[in-house]
C-alpha cells in the first residue's frame, strides 16, 4: 500500500509483537506499522473487524495500538523510541487478565 | 484556612501550533507577554507545515524531490516557524510544550493536558483555541477497511512518514486538498488509477460568479493541477456519486456510478476527501455556543469578529466571563494564510483584553478579509460530495462502536429523539473518537427523521474529550485547591487506623484538602 521515498535515517529498533523493527528517528508508532505493511493494527472490540490508521493526525482513533504496555495509545502521534514496545489489539481485552507486561 | 484561587500559569495559553497558533504566540511574546502553546504533535506547523522543519535540513535526493512535490506553499511555513522558534527558547516568553494533547478547557481559561504520562491543568488570563481542522466524516459503505484513507493522512505521510502509495491508487471526493495531492503524487511518480471528483462542471459555473480577484491565483492554480493530471494521462471523472469500497479484510475493489453506470475498479488504496470543516471537539466541550455553517453543511464556534467565543452553559455550570477565543481553521475554513491572519486580528484582541493596546488593526482585519475573499468562490466550486447524501441503512455511521445508519434511524424512531439521549441508548459517539467521526451524521439523521430545522444539535461534550491513562488522573497536577477534596482509604471508618500519629481528633478536615501541585 505504501513504500518509501528514501531510506530510513538515524534508525531506532522497536518491536512490534515481539518482531523487530527499524524506523526513522521521528517517525511515528503508525508510520512505522504501515512501512512494514502490517495489514491491521487492532480488531476492533465490537465484531473483530481488522482497522489501519484512517487521518493521521490524531482524530479518528483507529490507530490505537499497545504501546510499553499501556493500551489504547494513538499511533499517529506517538513517536518512535528505541527499544519501545508496540502490540497490535486483539479486539476487547479480558477484564481480568493481568495487564503488566 | 483559606483557598485562593490558582494563580494563572501564563497571560495566554494557546492550544495549537499551526499557522494561526504560531502567528498568535509570536506576536503576544513579541509584546511582552507569557504564553504557554500545547501541541498535540512532536514539531511546530501544524498539519499544513507539518514536519517542516526536518525536511528543509534533509540534503538527500528523496528529500529534495519531497520538498520539491510539497512545492512552495508548504515552504512558505519556515520564516514563521523560525519566529516562532526564536520565542520558545528558555526564558523567551513562550513555553513551547509539543507532544501535548488537551481534554478539557473551562470558560474560566482552565485547560486539561496531558503529555506521555503525565497530566494536569494550566491556567491562562486568556486563552486561544487554534486546534484546526478535521477532513469531513464521509461514511460510504466499506469507509472503515483498511486501505481507506483520507487525503490528508496520505498527505501526512508524504511530509512525516516519506512514504508514498504503491499499487492501485483511486481518489474520490472533491475540494484543492484532493487535486493538490493528486499532484504531489504525480511529481513523486505514483499514477493514480482514477480522479473521482464529485463535484460537477455545474458547480464551477455556479461558482464563477464568487469570484473575486483574490481568486484568480488559486483558479489558475487549480487549472494548473487539473491540466497536469491530464497531461500525466490520469483518468478524471466528475460527478461521481455513491462510493463503495469493497473488501474482506481491506480494500480490493471500488465501485461507484458516474453518469448514470455504475463502474468498478481494483483497487489497493482509495484515497477519500469530502472537504475541510473546523474541529468542534474543543470547543463543544467547552460549552461554546456553536453555528451551523450551511453551505459547508459544518458546525462552527460562535465567535466575535476577533474569535471571541461565548459559554453555552447554564448560569449553574459557570457564570463568570468567557475567556475563550478560538481563531485560524477551528474558527472559520480558510486556509493557512487566513489562518495567519487571524492569528494577528486574535493576538491584538488578545492583548486589548489584557490592558496593552488598541484591539485588532485595521490594516490585521483586512488582512483576514482578503484572505478570507477566495472562500465563497471554492466553497460553490467544490461543495460536500462523498456526505452530501446521508448514508443508507447498512452503512457504518459511528466507527468506534460500529453502528450503522440503519441501527440509528430505528433508536430515533422508537422515541431517542435528542443527541444526549441517542449516544446514552446506542453507545454512538461514546467510543475512543468521542463523536469526531459520528457526530455530524448522528445529527443530520435526528434532523431528518425529526423533520427539524436550523442548527443541528451535538452532543454535550464532557471532559475528558480524550482518554488519559488512570495513572496520570492520579498523579494530576494544577488542581484548583477551591475546587479539590482528596479523600484517602484512611478516610473510610472501617479502615480507620486503631491509632498513629496521623489520626485522632486532631486529624482535622483541612487536611484532607490537596495542596495545590507544582
């Protein structure tokens, strides 16, 4: 859907879902997901449907991604850090489930 | 013991730093005057000169080629940027704090942010909202797969990702930002499939006799965009009507009909704009009154000449004087050089207001007039396409919580027939976007089915307007200590310490009242 204008610059190593990845310093959390073609960043919580981000600049919301183990972050506006930890969401989370990564 | 009230943190806090924000700021510190700006992103400009900064410094190939593709309207931002920058430096009057969102604003001047994990109020004298503007919500059916874009995020990621779209490219909607883009992509060597316009040849005949001369820049330069996309042998089409994108688990095809027939195209990314209206989410949430914009079928803050907003609310919630200025596109569509000159018209009322000078120049207010004098002419040449019609039943109307048209319609039948009691029935407008995205239709579909008039309703707005994790509420800092009672487990009889040096009678209620944080 997107490929790159240049190279990636000053690069900074994130994971996401474990897997590592390299972004330009000053990229974006949704940047980086959808430079590496990732085919949806969360499932929504009502009926599972796959959702990528939609406008970028922080209104929609459906960039929202885990990020070092806070839920529920905006992609759009995150920017990208060295050894940061990003999971896609899996629709609703369990209620219970012990959430400190 | 007495509680005073908060001492203000700045004579000005703005919120926003894109064309109009940035203006403001430079001309209050120029003044003199303290101002505190938050920003939602990591650099100032806004979305317009987002990332400009970084890519004026970029030397490569593909930077240049980028800059060169944004073209010179997207450059025109560094000189007010370096102002700007000149100002945000220690001590230099503004207190620059970027990557910063705000979730709530009182009429008082009291504004909520929250950077990282971290949260808490800031007072100003006064305050100017100049957040900007969103691209219309356009629900179509299949808007929510993935490979379905706005225009402008594609733009963003352009200027803050240096990425383009590979693959089967379709545009759809209408307004500049749509034939600008198609142009920028052009220049970066990315052809799209198809230029579905919705507007109509009609509309620009219709439209020509706004013109005005202040118009002929922007037509010719229009022209321009239109000439070269045919050049580039890029298929335009105009008058499309009722878009559809079609998918399992992202976009694979789109259809829509163009004279009649109904057409279908493969397609990997469709690129969707319906025009820009002003955010109203700050501003809502404020309890500004707010207009109903009908030719750009938007709502609008209800402002002053100088962006002067006035509280909605009922005497009860707050009584005092409104503080509150809302200038650039969050006031009116117009663009960054209106917004620029708003910014001007908005700082002068601004410092009239805090006892230093005369309120907004002539020469300031004219300034925003001329720049302003294009809009009636755009406005008719490219009225809402992709929202124009509401959407049929089966079409999703609130992303968040997935409800659709049809789901809407049924709840207003059955009696939800006001805003408040809709979104509390149907969860529609509860999700993370909080209405952004739903809100307009939500309303446009109560009027229809209630057969109402004038403007439509929103719903009341509540802080916070955007989520804060549950650490940074606890950890708030800023509190009004007037308006503030910390209460601790201790505080609960069952769990009262036996004894210790912290309880008994002397434990008196004052303690329990949080001490403003610094």
């Amino acid at each position: 859907m997107f490929s790159d204008l240049g190279p990636i610059r000053d690069p900074v190593t994130l994971f996401v879902d474990g897997q590592a990845m390299s972004a330009s310093a000053g990229d974006s959390v949704a940047v980086c997901l959808l430079r590496a073609g990732m085919s949806y960043n969360r499932l929504t919580p009502v009926s599972g449907a796959p959702r990528l981000p939609y406008c970028m600049i922080g209104h929609c919301f459906e960039c929202l991604v885990e990020i070092d183990g806070i839920g529920n972050r905006q992609a759009c506006l995150t920017v990208v850090r060295e050894g940061m930890r990003v999971r896609r969401q899996a629709g609703a989370p369990p209620a219970l489930e012990g959430s400190v990564p | 013991m007495t509680l005073n009230a908060p001492l203000p943190d700045a004579d000005v806090v703005i919120v926003g730093c894109g064309p109009s924000g940035m203006m403001a700021a430079v001309t209050l510190a120029e003044a003199g005057r303290s101002v505190i700006v938050l920003d939602m992103q990591p650099c100032p400009g806004g979305q317009i000169f987002r990332n400009l900064e970084a890519n004026l410094c970029d030397a490569s190939p593909a930077g240049q080629s980028l800059l060169a593709a944004l073209g010179p309207a997207y450059r025109a931002g560094a000189d007010l940027i370096r102002r700007f920058r000149a100002f945000s430096g220690a001590c230099s009057g503004i207190d620059y704090r970027p990557q910063t969102t705000v979730w709530e604003v009182r009429p008082d001047g009291t504004v909520g942010w929250l950077q990282g994990m971290n949260a808490g109020y800031v007072r100003g004298r006064q305050v100017l909202l100049a957040h900007g503007a969103m691209e219309r919500p356009l629900p179509f059916p299949g808007w929510t797969l993935p490979g379905v874009m706005t225009a402008g995020a594609v733009q963003t990621l352009l200027k803050a990702g240096r990425l383009k779209p590979s693959g089967r490219v379709v545009l759809a909607g209408t307004g500049p930002l749509l034939l600008l883009l198609a142009n920028q992509l052009h220049q970066l060597g990315v052809k799209p499939a198809l230029m579905g316009r919705t507007d109509r040849f009609s509309d620009a005949v219709r439209a020509a006799r706004h013109l005005r001369l202040g118009g002929v820049l922007p037509l010719v330069k229009g022209l321009g965009w239109l000439g070269r996309l045919k050049l580039a042998g890029v298929e335009t089409v105009t008058g499309l009507e009722t878009l559809a994108a079609h998918g399992k688990d992202g976009v694979e095809s789109v259809s829509f009909t163009v004279g009649g027939k109904r057409r279908t195209l493969p397609c990997d990314l469709l690129i969707v704009h319906d025009g820009i209206v002003p955010a109203i989410d700050i501003p809502n949430a404020a309890g500004l009154r707010l207009q109903w914009d009908g030719p750009n079928a938007s709502w609008r803050p209800q402002t002053t000449v100088d962006g002067l907003g006035s509280s909605s609310l009922p005497p009860e919630l707050y009584a005092g004087p409104c503080v509150l200025r809302v200038t650039g596109d969050a006031r009116k569509i117009g663009g960054a050089e209106a917004a620029m000159a708003h910014g001007v018209v908005a700082a002068q009322a601004i410092l009239a207001a805090l006892d230093h000078g005369m309120g907004p120049s002539r020469a300031a207010l004219r300034a925003v007039g001329k720049a302003l004098s294009v809009r009636p002419f755009l406005d008719a040449a490219f009225p809402p396409g992709l929202a124009r019609a509401l959407p049929g039943d089966e079409t999703i109307v609130c992303r968040c919580e997935e409800l659709t048209a049809g789901d809407l319609r049924a709840k207003i039948r059955s009696g939800f027939r006001n805003m408040d009691a809709l979104r509390g029935e149907t969860r529609c407008g509860m999700g993370p976007c909080q209405g952004r995205s739903c809100m307009v239709t939500a309303a446009r579909l109560l009027e229809d089915e209630t057969s109402a008039a004038g403007c439509p309703p929103t719903c009341r707005g509540r802080p916070p307007i955007r989520p804060i994790p549950l650490g940074a509420v606890a950890r708030l800092s800023g509190l009004d200590p007037r308006a503030t009672i910390r209460l601790t487990l201790e505080d609960k009889p069952e769990n009262a310490p036996e004894s210790g040096p912290e309880s008994g009678p002397e434990h008196g209620a004052e303690d329990m009242v949080d001490a403003p944080a610094h």
